[in-house]
C-alpha cells in the first residue's frame, strides 16, 4: 500500500513539472510574440527628422557657380561623394576652352575621331570603355606637347533611325512615313536626332571625355554631305564605283536594302510543295520542291547533281515554264545540289535566292525579278498573278 502510494505521488510531482513548464514556454511565447508586435509598429512610426551637422569644410554639388573653377574644401570629406566630386570641374575646363585644338600652332599634330555614336539610343558600357581609352591617349599626347584634337561625331543611321521613327510615327499617328510625306518625314527624323544626341552629348560630358566641341559634326549635316556627294561623283567618275543588278537584302516595309548585319535569320517551318515541270520533248518530267512556291515564276533553270545517274540522260534538256511557257535548261552543279535531299532536283531562281543567283552568274542564267518594291508579284510574274502579294500568290 505505501509502495503505491509513493508511486503516485511521484506521478503527481511529475505531472505538476510538466505543467509548470508548460506555464513557461507560454509566457515566452507570449513575450516573444508581444516583443515582436512592438517592433513592428516602432518600424512603422516615420523617424522624426534631425537636423544633420554638416561641415563647411566639406564640399558638396553646389559649392561652384557654373563655369568657374572648382572650388576646393579646406579638407578632405571623410565619405567619398561622386556628385559633389565630379561636378563643376566639366564646365570649367569646356569654358577655358582646355580641349580645342590651335590651327595655328607649330606643335606636332595628334588627332582622334571618336566613332560616331548612332543617334537612335544612348551610349552603353562599350562607349564608355572606347571612351576611357580614347581620352588617355589624347590627355597624354597634350602634356607631350602635341596639338591634340579629339573630334566629336555622331551616325544619323539612316535606317535604322528611319524604323525608329515610323515605329513612333505609327504608334502616334496610325500614319507610315510615306503617308505623311518626305518633307514631313525629315522634319520628325530631325526632332529625334536633336533629342537623342543630346542625350549623348551630355553622356560624353559625365564622362569627362575631353573632346572639341567647336569641331562637333553629324554625317548628315550640310558639310558632310556635301563632302560625301563629292566623293561619290569623284568616284563614279573614275569608274571604282558603278551602277548595276546586284542581289540584296530587301525590306518590303520600308523599301529599302538592308546589309547582312542587319538581317535576322530565324529558324522557320514551312510547307515543302512539290511541283513538275515537264521536259519539253515530250519525254517525261522533273520533280522540284519548296517552301516558296510562289518564287517559280521567277525561275531560269533546274539542276542536278553531275553523278546523279537518275539523271544524267537529262543533261543539256530542257523543261518548259507550265505559266509563261519558258524553256529552263537543266544544269550541273556538285556544290548545290545534293542528291540525297528531296527529288535531287533543285528549281533555281537567281533574281530572289543568293545561292541561285551565285549559279545563275556562273551558268549564264536570266536573273527574273517577280516582285515590286513593296512585295507584290510584277508583271514578270504574269497576268494571272500580277499584283497579288507574294503570299496570296503562293
């Protein structure tokens, strides 16, 4: 009995410890969570506003007047502060005139031409590093004693301002630049240039490149075109350049050639059409396939592959155009043509594929443009197709 007694009450003892701290773990928690609520709504308070102490000895963005020569602190600010730092020494050293260049001076000439930055964005980090190696050269070759010139440009690029300016036209007008009209045009390709270089300019100026302002230029100003149109009648003059057909990269939009770099070339899926042309003895037919169809109207030849044994009784045939009636002969061609893809046939079109028109030069192939300027089908493509776009035609 007393063995049992002493067992509860062990049990009893135990119970109430568990109770108790059970008790405390609460009352932390409870603490905790109190401590929580009251920096919570201590961060939420705004910080009442003190007056900071601020040393006149240090200096700050406002010290100089504009123009004038920095004025210095007495001491060096113990945090470093790019703003107040950096500013007024500009102004100064444009308006001392420290960076143009003497004309009249016998000292050895050291010029550089900043590469004209285009004017359809703002500088980025590559400007700044052209920048940074251009300005050491030209600040050393001046305390060398040379007559140093850093002449200042800017691109208009062309057409790549061009698309930028009728994206903002459309976006603004619902109207295109041929709407509006050139002179129209010009007036808005202008008020974008004067925009945007000016953005450049004083990008040029943070950076503290020491450049001639009063040499400043633009390619399309009335000097450099003058000079450009000088040296392109020069040139055509002396025959290096000339007219005449050439296969290009060409924007249907805003009907203009368009250079290499500036094409994107995305990987796209279309249909594979397959079509016969027949020979024109009567003896059978070739099997051709493409994705634009639409560009057979353009068609001068059809080529094989020399090995090909399926073909080689075709050699010197010819096939017949089923629209205009035209006789395409069928050529030889190792490079362009393999055997193993498709038919081993393969239509040839010099006026609208680089490869074709690569053949064509070197086959003595009619070169057919099918397309007017703004992507239609010519009336070289027939009566039946003219004046359809190239993608109802196909």
């Amino acid at each position: 009995m007393a063995e049992a007694e002493k067992k509860t009450a062990t049990e009893m003892e135990r119970k109430l410890k568990k109770e108790e701290k059970a008790k405390e773990k609460e009352m932390k928690r409870q603490k905790a969570s109190e401590k929580a609520k009251l920096a919570q709504v201590k961060s939420a308070k705004p910080k009442p506003v003190t007056d900071k102490k601020i040393n006149k000895d240090e200096e700050t963005p406002s010290d100089t007047p504009p123009g004038e020569k920095k004025r210095l602190s007495s001491q060096m600010a113990k945090q470093y502060n790019p703003s107040a730092v950096e500013t007024s020494w500009y102004e100064w050293w444009e308006r001392s005139e420290f960076f143009k260049a003497d004309t009249k001076s016998t000292k050895p000439k050291f010029v550089i031409l900043l590469p004209p930055p285009n004017v359809t964005g703002v500088l980025h980090i590559g400007h700044a590093l052209t920048c940074a190696v251009q300005d050491t050269l030209i600040r050393y070759k001046r305390m060398s004693g040379y007559n140093a010139l850093w002449l200042p440009g800017f691109d208009h690029a062309g057409i790549a301002t061009q698309d930028v300016v009728d994206k903002d036209l459309m976006r603004e007008t619902g109207k295109t630049s041929r709407d509006i009209g050139r002179e129209e045009f010009l007036k808005k390709a202008w008020k974008w240039t004067h925009k945007y270089s000016g953005t450049i300019k004083t990008q040029l100026r943070r950076l503290g490149s020491s450049l001639d302002w009063s040499r400043e230029c633009f390619t399309m100003d009335e000097e450099r075109s003058k000079a450009v149109v000088e040296a392109f009648v020069r040139l055509h003059k002396e025959g290096v350049i000339y007219r005449g057909d050439h296969l290009v990269n060409w924007d249907c939009f805003s009907r203009t050639a368009r250079s290499e770099e500036e094409i994107d070339h995305p990987v796209e899926f279309g249909l594979m059409t397959s079509f016969a042309y027949p020979l024109e003895d009567g003896s059978g037919e070739v099997v051709v396939a493409t994705t634009r169809v639409e560009t057979m109207l353009g068609d001068t030849a059809v080529a094989v592959h020399p090995d090909d044994a399926r073909y080689k009784h075709l050699h010197t045939k010819f096939v017949v155009h089923p629209f205009n009636k035209r006789k395409l002969p069928i050529v030889c061609d190792a490079d362009l043509v393999d055997p193993e893809l498709g038919t081993g046939c393969v239509k040839i079109t010099p006026a609208h594929e680089q490869k074709d028109y690569e053949l064509g030069k070197l086959h003595h192939l009619e070169a057919v443009n099918i397309f007017t300027n703004d992507g239609k089908i010519n009336k070289n493509g027939g009566s039946e197709f003219e004046g359809m776009q190239r993608y109802v035609a196909r």
